[in-house]
C-alpha cells in the first residue's frame, strides 16, 4: 500500500494530505466529551451521524476556526477562507455500513467553483482494524465528476460513483491519532469499509472554501458561511465575519 501523504506541497497531485497531533490530548478529551454530550443531549440526528455542530455548539465553532487546522487548510487553498459545512461521522463498533466511493462536491449544490476542501479531523484514534477513510489520490485531476449510481444496502449514502475496483487499487488508509486531521479535495475519490472492532471511530469533516475563486449562493445554502481568514471576495459580502 503506498505511503500516506504529509508533505502540503504534495496536495495539488494527491488531492489530499494527513497533519498529525493538530490538537493535544486536552482539546481531544473535550471534544469526545461534547460528543457523548450532544448524543445524550439528543443533538445528534442519529446514533451515527451530528449535522453542523459549529452551528448548534459555540465549542465546535471554535475548534473548526483554530489557528493551526486553520494553517492546515491554508496550505492547500490560501489565506482567503470560508467555513461553509460541518458533519460529524460516527462508526459505532461492530457496524456493518460501510461508505461507498463517492465524491464530497456533488452533495453541495449551493457551492460553487473548485477550490474547496474537506477536512477529516479525528475525534477517535483511527487505525485499521476501526475503519479508516481510505481515499485514492489522484482521482480528483481535471476536477473530472464521476457518475453516480445507486448505492448496496448497508452503504451510508444513497449514491456512490462509478468507479471500478482497478480504479481504487491504490487507495490509501488514513490511520491516525486523535487529534490529528486530513485534508481532501471536493473532488477526490473516497470512501471507507465498516468497523468490525470493538471500538468505535469519529471523524469530524469540515467543509472550506477559498474565495478567490469559489463562493456560495446563500440564498440556496441552509445556515451561514463564515469568513475565517484573508478577503471575502467580490461575492461574499454577507459573509459572517469571524477574523480575528
């Protein structure tokens, strides 16, 4: 299997890349404990899945605008950034779903251009026996979008794309500790297989933009987008501002 990406300077090529110990072992205890709290607290929609915590928790709001994630995406997309989603992905133990190949940009119709990203920052430590990501780089050259088809049973989303297994052959598992995060782009191809261990696996993807080149139509989009660094662009003037 090849060697999981860490040099930012690699992201135009791989479509993606892993920064380790982003956030020291207190800030991940507080970010499992306001997990369990959200799901005690019925915030969550299911048991395995929380929709825009940075909206619903002034905690998950912070941490997805902390200065060194922040750094993470900058090194990717530039100084000029928006936060525009936020979804928290829970793997429970011993669950049979797995997430079929897809690509995140065609779920975001009120996003527009090609200069977004995800970042996949782990609330649990993630290994392979507890269902890493597993993502193809590479795949997101030319911004091509791959056709979508339906989805099995016991896969997370209704569509997946359309890729055969030679296509996926060199896809990589992002193990990590938690703390740690990822970096993809929109367009790149991946997925992840079901957690057949003992313990479960969270992983808390957050959605950016660069406004030098994309924006998003707020009318269509369902809660507010956050300028976070640099400019907000010709388009972004109803922007919330959160720049230090």
């Amino acid at each position: 299997m090849p060697a999981i990406n860490t040099d930012p300077t690699r992201f135009p090529v791989e479509g993606y890349c892993l920064f380790r110990d982003v956030f020291h072992a207190r800030h991940v205890a507080a970010m499992q404990a306001h997990l369990d709290m959200a799901q005690r607290a019925g915030f969550c929609e299911t048991e395995k899945y929380y929709g825009e915590p940075h909206v619903k928790e002034v905690f998950w709001l912070e941490t997805c605008i902390a200065p060194r994630l922040l750094d993470a995406v900058e090194s990717a997309l530039g100084p000029n950034l928006i936060l525009v989603y936020s979804s928290m992905f829970i793997k429970p133990a011993r669950d049979d779903t797995s997430v079929a190949w897809h690509q995140d940009n065609t779920y975001w119709p009120s996003v527009h251009g090609t200069d977004v990203l995800t970042v996949w920052l782990a609330i649990d430590d993630v290994a392979e026996e507890n269902a890493p990501m597993r993502v193809v780089p590479g795949s997101h050259a030319d911004h091509k979008e791959f056709e979508k088809i339906k989805a099995k049973d016991k896969e997370w989303f209704n569509w997946k794309a359309d890729v055969t297994d030679e296509m996926t052959q060199g896809a990589v598992s992002l193990t990590m500790s938690a703390g740690s995060l990822s970096i993809h782009d929109s367009f790149l191809i991946h997925g992840g297989v079901a957690n057949r261990s003992d313990r479960r696996r969270t992983g808390y993807t957050i959605r950016f933009c660069s406004t030098d080149t994309a924006w998003v139509d707020l009318e269509k989009h369902p809660h507010s987008v956050y300028l976070v660094r640099g400019e907000r662009g010709p388009r972004g003037k109803d922007y919330v501002d959160l720049r230090p």
